[in-house]
C-alpha cells in the first residue's frame, strides 16, 4: 500500500444521502472526504429515481399523443424514437450528476472514485485505480445504498433477463415482458413499457400489489393497468426459465380460490426482475469495526443516525427501511449536524412515500387501520377525482384523497391519495401531519379554483362531514359532533 492518509471526516457512498450529508458536513466546518466507486449521486439520480421518471414522463405524454383526438387535437404519425429517448434520458441526468460534483467541490469536499473496507474501527483500506492506501478518520458516514435481490434461476444479464438498471437503458422496445414483482419497481416500469406497446405481465406471490399499500389505492392501479392492457397474476410464483433462440418460457403456478394452484407457461421475450432490495454492507468488512448487520444487512443506529461505534455514523438505505432517497436525505443532514456537535435528531413525523405509476399514488402518516391499531378513534374524509373540475379538464378523473383524523382531538394521522399528481399533493398533507394541523385547518385553508389541491379541501370537508361537491347523507350530525369532541 502507498502512504498512509488522514480524514477529518469520511463519507462512503455519494449517493442522496452520501452527497447531502457531505455537503452539510463542510457546510459546518468539517473538512470532508466522499468515496465512491461510480457516479456521483448514486443509484438515485443514475439508475433510479431519476431516470426511470424521465422515461415515465416520456411514455406518459407518448400516449397522451394518441388520446389527443379526444379533444379534438389529430396527431398523425407520431411515432418513438427509444435511442433518442434514452439520450435525452441521459442528458438530464448528466446534469444532475454534474450539479452535484460541482456542489461537491465548491463545499471543498474531496472527491474518491474508489471502494473502501474497514480495516478497523476508525481506519479504512481504500482501493483506487491508482493503487491502495490506508486512510485513517475522526467520523465515517456510511452511505453505501443498497441493490436489487437476485432471484435463484433468473441471473441478471441486462439482455434478456433485466434488473432496474438495465431495464432503463433498453435500445429497443421488447414486443412482450413478464415483471417478476408487483411492488412500485416493477409496477413503475411495467407501465413504462406497457405504454410504448409492449404487452406486459405482472407476476406478485403475494394477494396484492403494493404491498403495504392500502389495498384501496392499489385497486385504482389495477383497473387502470389491466384497461391498459397489463395481465396482473396475484397469488403466483415463478418456477423457472427455458430459454430459446428467440424468446424465453417462464413457468409460474398460481393459487387460484376454485382450482387450487394451477401451472401455467408465459412466452416472454425478456423478463424484469424487481423483487426486492438489500443493503449494501456486506463488502465493508463491518466486523473490523465491532459492527454486526442484523440478518438483512441493516446497521442499527440512534436518533442521531450514530451506531454502537461512536464515531461511525449509517444514513440512508443502509441504516434500515423505508428505502427512501429523500429519508436518506434528511438522515444526511442528522448525521452531519450530530457530528457537528449540533443537537439534532431524527425525529420526523410525517414520511411521504410515492409510487409513480399510473395514477400515481402517495401517501403520507397512518392508514385508517394502522390508526386503529395504535388506539385512535378514526375519522374518515374521501373525495373522489371525479368531482374535481381541474381533473377532469386534464382528462385524468381516476382516483381519490383519502384523509384520516383523530375523532377525538381532529388532528390529522394521514393522507393518501391515488390520481393525478399525487407525487406534489402529498407535501401539504405531509406538512400538515408534521406541525400537528387538524384536518379542520385543512379545510379552513382557501385552495385555488380551479386545482387539483382542491381535493385536499374537500377531503377535509368531507372528514368533518361538510363536502360541497360530493353528496354526505347527515352532514350537520357529523360536523355537529365533530366540533363537540375537537372542544371536549
């Protein structure tokens, strides 16, 4: 190894939580070096968030184009140019990518492109293109993310059997695809394809898509999926795979209620594999350090995103679910500001989540039954899409705002919606939930007319028992009892 080096502070991984943290890092005095082995900005801003939304958005206004005569608009001969939509894809996020190096850079972060080991508890063996060398530090950050879960029998090639990755970097677009996976991967590129034309199937073991997702929502998904087009296969398991000249065979079996598990053989010509997530600790020689994973790879940390090492801190996907990039991002900034010797912590309320299928669904806080399970009386408000005049001027009527209150004190638990725009609806609610609003302050906000955050209004109405564009059957009772109990 070459000379030994010393660190004030190391962040691995450069990911939305690595970069984030980095930058805040040295926006307190610390002087910061970042690691990674690919691209600044990680899997998110390469090979994730970022691209497949580009795609998504691409798709989404590529059938709108074919929906056009709807309104009285005729496109002749519109037609896709994959290539150049994967350059275009691509472009944004070279400048994405080249923001955030910039950013690095101008924080006075220093930048690695290399892999990092520990090789104690705080020392880390570091390999680059130019050799190795030990480094030692005062804190590291682990920010490493996590990968797709292989599937035993379905190796990844990025030709005929794809992971996300090489799902959004295709040449051509495939005539079929079978998902292996109905969760928001597998859902969000099936709908990408689906809409360029290929004839798409989507295989979940388990009775729903989405797991976790209010089966409500998720039925909105489905119906839109299948009038797309898509066979969704619930309850169903792949077997294996036989691959020919030209295309593969996958066997699944599926238990079906009337006919008990029955096999079934699906010609596809390539297959996406999205079934899942693991962290990525197992390549940093954790045991150097005293630090033991538990047994799906995550490493436990405090409030302050600081782990039973002192000086070792773990944000992001790493440290433990959900695998968000923006928690990961937040994270970032705990550990930073800890490090700093700032009192901050982690304590966040409200963690939107998004799927950006079509409609898109978000949600944010407690579900009505999660708020039963912890000993809320609940209260309930949904207004549908259908009744929302911007909806229906966009042509995108499908869905609902669904709020839940507390009966008691009407405090608002959570907010879930399915239907247009959701991914931007969901940060008032999300704000809402955060600063202990009540749903009656939602209401009471004037929302502009005509906007979909009109729906937001209308399901608080509706949770105090007052909607003006959806019909309520006892309206005064229910607003009547409602102030009541807020008093009591």
């Amino acid at each position: 190894m070459s000379q030994d080096v010393s660190a004030d502070v190391v962040v691995l991984g450069a990911g939305p939580a690595g970069y984030v943290s980095a930058i805040r890092l040295a926006q307190l005095g610390k002087k910061v070096t970042i690691i990674d082995k690919d691209e600044i900005g990680g899997v998110c801003l390469n090979r994730g968030c970022i691209p497949s939304k580009v795609l998504i958005h691409a798709a989404s206004f590529y059938e709108k184009i074919s929906r056009a005569a709807e309104m009285g608009i005729d496109v002749d001969g519109a037609r896709l140019d994959l290539p150049r939509l994967m350059k275009w894809k691509n472009s944004v996020v070279k400048k994405l990518t080249s923001g955030v190096a910039t950013l690095l850079k101008a924080n006075g972060c220093k930048v690695v492109a290399g892999t990092a080991r520990f090789s104690g508890p705080s020392e880390l063996a570091i390999t680059t293109s130019d050799g190795q060398f030990r480094m030692s530090f005062n804190q590291c950050v682990i920010a490493t993310g996590s990968r797709p879960v292989s599937l035993p029998g379905f190796e990844v090639d990025q030709k005929r059997i794809l992971d996300s990755s090489g799902a959004l970097d295709v040449t051509e677009v495939p005539r079929s695809m079978l998902c292996v996976g109905g969760g928001y991967i597998g859902l969000e590129l099936g709908t990408f394809f689906a809409k360029l034309g290929t004839d798409v199937t989507v295989v979940e073991a388990f009775p729903n898509l989405l797991g976790g997702v209010d089966p409500e929502l998720t039925a909105v998904v489905r119906k839109k999926l299948e009038k797309r087009g898509v066979k969704v296969m619930t309850h169903t398991q792949v077997k294996s795979v036989r691959r020919t000249e030209n295309e593969m065979t996958v066997l699944v079996s599926q238990a079906l209620p009337d006919e008990g598990v029955v096999e079934t053989s699906i010609p596809v010509e390539v297959v996406l594999v999205t079934v899942g997530r693991i962290p990525n600790s197992d390549h940093l020689d954790l045991e150097k350090t005293g630090l033991v994973p538990d047994s799906r790879g995550f490493v436990a940390v405090n409030s302050r995103m600081q782990t039973k090492v002192p000086q070792i801190y773990a944000i992001g996907d790493v440290a433990g679910p959900p695998l968000l990039a923006h928690k990961g991002s937040k994270q970032g900034i705990i550990a930073a500001e800890a490090i700093a010797g700032l009192k901050s912590s982690y304590d966040v309320i409200a963690m939107p989540a998004v799927i950006f299928t079509d409609p898109e669904i978000a949600t944010v806080g407690l579900s009505e039954a999660e708020a039963r399970e912890k000993g809320f009386e609940t209260k309930v408000g949904t207004f549908p899409f259908i009744a929302n005049g911007r909806a229906l001027s966009i042509g995108e009527g499908e869905g609902f705002v669904r709020l839940i209150g507390d009966a008691k004190t009407g405090r608002l638990l959570g907010a879930h919606i399915v239907g247009p725009d959701a991914s931007n609806l969901i940060s008032e609610p999300a704000l809402a939930i955060e600063m202990g609003a009540q749903v009656e302050d939602v209401a009471l906000t004037v929302h502009p007319h005509p906007s979909l955050p009109e729906a937001l209004m209308e399901a608080a109405e509706a949770t105090l028992g007052h909607a003006i564009h959806i019909y309520q059957r006892d309206p005064r009772g229910d607003a009547r009892a409602h102030r009541e109990r807020a008093r009591a």
